[in-house]
C-alpha cells in the first residue's frame, strides 16, 4: 500500500476526530490496521491530529522503517511517544465496539491523563463508509475474480451430491481464482464460513445470525447455510459466497435449479430483479437508505410475494449492506435509515425471496455509488441457471 | 447435546463461580454458548448460582422450551428473571476479555445493584480446560476424520503446484471428511483461515500473529501461511489444518517432501519425534507444564537445533497448547506455567523445528491427558513423507 492512499485514509479518521475534538487514537484491531497501515499487525497504530502515525509493533519481529517501533507490551507507548516528541492525548479514541472490555480497559489505563472516548470503532466505520479510488479499484478487481469463479459453478456440478458437497466445489473454484477464503464480519456474535450455500426449503430455517438468510447448518455450534442433505430436482439453490481477493469484501449470490423449477419460482426470481432495476434506477448520492428498502418492500408487497420477501419465518430487516473490509459496512438499506448514499459507497444489493418446497430465488451483487448512480462490480447474468 | 451433559459443563462453571461468591453468569459469546447451550444462538444464558439456567434469545425466531424466554434486547432481562422467580443478581460474571467494550458496558448496565466482574471469559476458560468425557469423545472421532483426510494428502500432490494450490486441495480433503471449516481462536487479534501449509523458507517468514510457525501469506490483509510459490525439490512442507469437526479443534501436523530431504531434516525431524516421545514419557496428571517445555527446549538444545526449535528468527514460546472450542485453550506447555496436567485436559503437542533452505519438520498431535499418562486422539504415521 502507497503512503499518499495511506496518508488520505489517515486523514479521513482525523478530519472525523477534529469534529469531536479527539487529537489522538490508538488503532489495535485487524480490519482498521489493515485500513491505515495497509497490512495486519501484532501492535497498535497511533494516531494523532497533528502529527505522523507511529507503529508500535509486537509482531512481526522484522517490520522496522520510519515511526515505526518495536514494542512487548502496550504499557510502554507513554514513554515511547514522549521519547518521540509527540505528546500525549488529552482526548483518547479507542475501537469501543471492538475492542474487548479487559483489552480496552489495559489500554485506556496507559494514558491515565486522558478522556478516553470508546468511539473509535463507529468514527472509522464511518471513514471507512466512503471508499478511496484505490479501495474501488480493488472491489473491481475482487469482482471479476467472484465473477469468474461463479462462471465455473455448473461445471463442477454432479448428480446425486449434497449441498454440502456442492459447497465444497464452490469454494475450491473461488480458493482458486485468488480468494483468501477469511470471512470478515462484524460483531462478535457473528460467524461464518466462507459462504452460504441454500437448497430447498433449508433456505428458510432460521439462523442465529443476522445474515440475508439462514439455513440448518451441518452442526449445532455452526448453524447457518448447507444442511448436508441431497440436493433434490426441482428445488432452486442460491450460492451466496464471500468474494474477499484482497481484504474486500464482495458479495455476489446467483440461482441455479436442479432441472425445472415450477413456473412461480421464475415470477418471484424476475420480480427480485425488478426490484434490483428499480433501485438501479433510483439510487444516486443523496438517496435516502431506508427509501430503497421501502422501495423494495413495496413492489415485493405488490407483486404478491410480501410474505417470502427476505425470508420467511425469520425476516432479514434490509435488502442492502455496506461492504468492505467487513462485510457489514455502513450504509445499510434498511428502516429507519435516514443516511443518504455517498459518491464512493460500496454496497450489496440482494432482494431475495424464499419460496416453500422451492427455495430461494432472487439476486445479489456490489455495487459502487458514482457521481451519478451506482456502478456494477460483479458483472454477470442474472438468470437462474439450470444444472 | 444432552440435558445432564449441559448440566455437567454449567455446574463445572458454577464451582467456580461460588469460589469467587458470583452468583451469576451471563454468558454471551458463542463458544460460551456452544459450551454450556450446545449450540450457538442469537442471545444470552443466564446462569444462576442457585437456579436452573435461562436461555434468552433474539435469533433463532423458532427456539422454545422451558426456560427459553424470547426477547429483542437485553434491557428486558431483568423484568423477565422477576417475572420467573429468579433473583437479580448481587455478583455478576460477564466475559470481560471476549465482549466488545460498549458491549459488556450495556450487558453490565442492565443490571444497576449488581457488582459486575469481568472475570467470566477467564473462569469459563477455566471450567473448559478440563474435558468431560463426551467432549473427550467429541475430540476422539474428530481425530479420526483428520486423520482420514491427511492419509488421502499425497493422492492430490501434482508436480509444479504452489503452496497455495496444494492447500486448496487439503483443505477440501478436510472439508469432504466434514471439516465444517470455521476456525475459532481466542483473542481478537488472531485469526487465520482453514489452517497453514508452510513449505521451505516461507515457514520462517515471521507473522503478525501467536501461532506457532508463521508464513508471508497471499496478501497483506492476512500476512500468514503459504505465500503461492511453487513447491520445490528439496523443500519439505508442512500441513497443520485445524480439524473442527464437531465444534472442537483438533490440532494435527505431517510433513511431506519433493522428493529426498538433505539428511540434516531427517535427522532434526527425529530430534522432533523424540521430544514428542519423551514429553509422552513424563506427561500425566500432576506434571508441570513448564517442566514439558523446558524439556522440549533442552532436547532441541542438546541435539544442536536450539536457534532453530520452534521457528527462527521469530520463535514461538510454547511447545503445546490446550485445544477446545478454540484452537488457543489452557493449558499451554511454556515457561513460567505453573499449571499441572488434570485428566481430561486436551493439548496439542507441536515440537517443530524450521531448517533453513530446507523448511519445517517436525510433528502435532492432539493428546488427552488420563489418570495414568497420555491418549493420542490424531494416531497416523508421523515419517516425512515423500511425495
């Protein structure tokens, strides 16, 4: 990562830190490490309003370069930073959402002199809202990638397999095109694999997770996505599987059917691609979020699927999420959203309905905010494909 | 999961807990739930001293029975004890070094009169360090399917594949004999995908995190693991795929070669073997930790690999690690631990030693601690073999 792209992310955060008058904030999580230092680190970035960051680092043992320091422990910043002529913060930025309470608590302890504030992961989620050139860069780059392993998606399928089995082609084709397989969300109570794969009705069984949709899961202590049965003829499949090629996180869910599916499945499938154009249409910067979700809703509602729309039993509440290093950013398209969309904002967009003894049909794909709507990062046709 | 063995896992924690005059629990992180639940849910368990365990949930939408009290935030926890004849508390646990910071402020908010400690992450971690014996059984048929899959790694070897490549194939190895895939590690700032294939120098490359060997990895966003060079003669490789199964992680090791080693790996790997065997030798309930390590060191000292024992210019500083729910549990054979071995305690045993232009050697297993010595939960051929 180039120090100016650096440099620009690093001043987004302190231009929203000025806003609060906080001059200073120590960085320890993986994903805003990756943001303003451009890799994962063992340590800590400070970073302070008027001065250059310094890297304090536990590991690697090999990092070395200008403000950069090696460190064991983060009770020797303080000295550290005076050593270095950079005073100490009087108002302090920690990653309260992130950060575990013992861990934030040991770090606020080493400035004892400052306020120290637990905003820091809600200020940098909203930096990190607005892509640079070269975050949009990348999230195109990731899509073709996502593009071209779904493109391989009815090759590798065979008669007779699981869904699971199938899952398990589908994330080697992806593995293979460049994709890390880590999956990034936010929340600690969130997890998942590198994907989902739903066939059937499974698309309907509700999950713990507050992801699009759920799925039984192959064991108790993961329940989400495939559930290891037989993947039948005339039940649809949505692959939904993270597109992280480079730390970003793209998103992209396409149909496939075992044979025929009945002539309804088709109806609900055009109408979530109605709804896709729509919001195409309509989405530019200063849209309101929860104005594309009630869009959504409503033409839903109208085409009589109300009731399938994003679920079943258990309903997501959004038909659109920020994605980035996370794959829960900021904005979401969902209620009570008032926040408009922004030139260089990356969401998912993904209208889904789940149909009973069919199962899921409906469309995801990434999408940057421009100057005048939105751009398309995963290119590809939207058609239920027939295995 | 079993009532009596959920109510043997909650009364391991309560012990605890009435050591330190808690009287109750709420637990909130999903390997907490997993432990003491079964599975993962969407919510909270509260567990009291002095009455059955109460299960309140936000997702999934569908689950019911007695005890199990649906609700949409937190703050409706107390109203709902009152309504159920169970008393607030007066010392509540919650998992201070697992809940986000603002979190564990909001859990701990709802609760005014209460004392709230934070030392729930460290006493739970404590209660699951000891294995009950259907969690022993957990790890015992894990351990087989691990096995299964390695016995298959050298029929998906081809000639000039990368690290990255032939990784992708053990990892659907795995996956097709069940690996559910998710990883699950102990502190926020670790993190890697299925495991690690580390091949000659790449396996010195220090890493930002507290594994035990380390690797450059594919991009900067997760600076770990195989880096996508090509496999070369005279390199040896080492696969360590974590082997969740079941929820539990296993821990397993091999090494493979391209073609014939230089005779210094064949002999540093038996230096491996032998410290494995002599650990096996002393291990059993009462042993010290530390004294496990130190021996290891010793050995690797005496046979003349010390500056090569465990990595090499960033060396890992244990030789074992307890493996659970996380990959990262107690107890962990490293200096200054105090700890002594108890039956049922579950470890990876991982002495490795990095030659340099060579690459790792070395050997993991998964051992669980009984009333007379050490049981091998991962028994597979432990020869570098050649491919």
């Amino acid at each position: 990562m180039l120090q100016p792209e650096l440099k620009l992310r690093r001043d987004k955060i302190r231009s929203l830190m000025a806003l609060q008058g906080i001059d200073a904030a120590l960085i320890a999580c993986n994903v805003n490490l990756i943001y303003t230092f451009g890799r994962v680190v063992g340590g800590y970035l400070y970073l302070p309003l008027h001065a250059p960051a310094q890297l304090f680092v536990k590991r690697p043992c090999n990092l070395a370069g200008e403000h950069i320091h090696s460190i064991r422990k983060p009770e020797e910043l303080p000295a550290l930073l005076k050593e270095n002529d950079i005073s100490l913060p009087t108002k302090l930025m920690l990653e309260g959402d992130e950060l575990p309470y013992r861990e934030y608590c040991r770090l606020a302890a080493c400035f004892p002199e400052a306020e120290v504030v637990p905003c820091g992961t809600a200020l940098i989620r909203q930096a990190r809202s607005v892509k640079t050139n070269v975050e949009i860069e990348m999230f195109r780059r990731s899509g073709m990638a996502h593009v071209k392993a779904y493109q391989q998606i009815p090759s590798v399928y065979r008669t007779g397999m699981t869904d699971r089995q199938f899952s398990i082609e589908i994330e080697r084709l992806m593995r293979l095109e460049g994709c890390l397989g880590i999956f990034r969300v936010f929340g600690q109570s969130m997890e998942i694999f590198m994907g989902s794969l739903l066939a059937g009705d499974n698309a309907a069984v509700p999950s713990p997770y507050d992801f699009a949709l759920g799925g039984k899961g192959l064991d108790p202590s993961l329940p989400g996505g495939a559930s290891g049965d037989f993947l039948q003829p005339g039940q649809s499949i949505m692959v939904d599987m993270g597109g992280n090629f480079n730390g970003y996180m793209g998103d992209m869910s396409r149909v496939f059917s075992v044979g025929k599916l009945p002539e309804k499945a088709y109806v609900a499938h055009q109408v979530c691609l109605d709804i896709q154009e729509a919001i195409v249409q309509q989405a530019k910067p200063g849209t309101v979020c929860e104005d594309l979700y009630n869009m959504a809703v409503g033409m839903a509602e109208k085409a009589g699927f109300a009731d399938y729309f994003m679920g079943v039993k258990q309903k997501a509440k959004f038909v659109g999420h920020g994605i980035g290093l996370e794959i829960n950013e900021m904005p979401v398209l969902a209620p009570r959203m008032k926040q408009e969309l922004e030139p260089g904002m990356v969401f998912a967009l993904e209208p889904k309905i789940v149909l009973p003894e069919i199962g899921p049909v409906g469309i995801e794909n990434s999408w940057v905010v421009t100057t005048e709507g939105l751009e398309k990062l995963t290119p590809a046709p939207e058609d239920i494909v027939e295995l």
